[in-house]
C-alpha cells in the first residue's frame, strides 16, 4: 500500500484516501442497492462487492498501516464469511 497519502498526527496514521479494492466495494453496494433484488446486475453487483471486500480485507489485515486497520481487515474477512455461510444455509 502506498503511504504517501495518510493523514498523520505525530507520525501516527489517522486517515487515508480509500484504495482501489474500497472503491469497488463502495461502488459495488450503491448499485447493489439501487437495483432491484435478483436482477442479473443486482447478482453481480454483489458478487464483485464480495470479491473486493475479500481483497481489502486481506491487504488491510496484512499490509495495514497500524493496529486499527488490521483489525478492520480481520472484521472484513468476519463479513464475507458470516455472509457466505448465510447463503449456504
């Protein structure tokens, strides 16, 4: 991850700009929500939002720039999972 684009108080990461697998989930869930329910793009829609949730969460967990991040990666990976498990039942 680059880290030329955080936002730092005394050399501590408190912010930085969203990384290309963030903007595809972003945008994957604002046309996820705004089609309707079982439509092909709907399913897609979904399907690339949970492709991108697992890369970010996987960077975050392993290439987070501190502590919160990684642990905002481990809660991503949580998501997919609980969410892939609910559609096996």
């Amino acid at each position: 991850m680059s880290r030329n684009r955080d936002f730092k108080i005394r050399g501590y990461t408190i912010g930085q700009a969203p990384n290309l697998p963030l903007i595809v989930v972003i945008v994957a869930s604002v046309v996820a929500r705004m089609t309707e329910q079982g439509s092909a793009v709907n399913r897609v829609s979904e399907a690339v939002f949970f492709v991108g949730l697992s890369i970010w969460s996987y960077l975050e967990a392993f290439d987070g720039a501190n502590a919160l991040r990684r642990a905002l990666g481990i809660a991503g990976f949580v998501v997919v999972l609980t969410r892939l498990v609910g559609q096996l039942q």
